[in-house]
C-alpha cells in the first residue's frame, strides 16, 4: 500500500517542480548559448 495522501502529493510536487525546474534551466542553457 502506499503512504498517507498528503505524503504522495508532497512527493509527487517535489517531482513535477524538479521536472519543471530542470526545463526551466536547459530552455534557459539553450537561450543563453552563443548563436552560430
């Protein structure tokens, strides 16, 4: 069985912010490379 709700969202949260956080940074990675 898994944990209490509340514990699954929390963990289920921290994945979609890293997920989102670590977009964030390659699209800005991406922005910030010198055109060729």
């Amino acid at each position: 069985m898994m944990g209490p709700p509340s514990l699954y969202c929390t963990r289920h949260r921290t994945i979609s912010n890293n997920i989102s956080s670590y977009r964030i940074a390659s699209l800005l990675r991406s922005a910030n490379k010198p055109r060729e």
